[in-house]
C-alpha cells in the first residue's frame, strides 16, 4: 500500500467514522426529543407544583397566626384562672373568720336551745 492509498482509505475511515457518529447523534436526539404535549405537560406539573407551594406557604402562615393567638388566649384564660382562684382563696378566708366572728359572738344558751 503506497502513500496515497493509505491517505484515501483513512479518509474514507474517517469519513465513515464522522457519518455514523452523526447517525447515532442523530438517532438519540429523535428517541429523546420531548413533543409539544410533553412540554405542556411539564409546564401543567410545574403551575400545580407553584400552587401547592404557595398553598402551603399559606397554611403555614395561617398556623402561625392561629398558634399566637391561641396562645395569647391561653396566657389570658390562665391569668384568668389565678385572679379566679386568688379571689375565691380570700373568699374563704373572709368567710372562716366571719364564722369565727359569729361563733364568738353567738350567746351560750344554758337550755341547749
């Protein structure tokens, strides 16, 4: 094989080499292509993926608030409950020494009338 052939069969190699190297990137790109029904398809996940997040972003706000408030509202019912119960103490108080008072007070009756 002389000079010139070896440099026309490399070429034609080559060649070969470049077309079917063309082929097949050509083939992948048919098989993986998206169609227009794909790509409306994702752009449809996509919208109900952003709605859910905001949707979800709401109800964790919505939580939140809901959180302090009743929170809030605990805090108020229990200083509720002590004034109630600090009342209610000085109630008995009052009334334990209102019965001593009376006790002390009341006549002796020597008949046991």
């Amino acid at each position: 094989m002389n000079r010139s052939e070896f440099i026309i069969t490399t070429a034609i190699i080559l060649f070969v080499a470049f077309c079917v190297g063309w082929f097949a990137n050509w083939l992948v790109h048919r098989f993986t292509r998206l169609s227009q029904s794909d790509i409306g398809e994702l752009e449809k996940m996509s919208k109900s993926l952003h709605d859910a997040e905001e949707l979800r972003d709401q109800a964790i706000t919505y939580l939140q608030t809901r959180e302090t408030e009743m929170s809030s509202q605990l805090l108020q019912t229990e200083a509720e409950l002590r004034a109630a119960m600090e009342g209610l103490r000085d109630a008995r108080t009052e009334a334990e020494e209102l019965r001593t008072y009376v006790e002390k007070r009341k006549p002796i009756n020597p008949s046991g009338n």
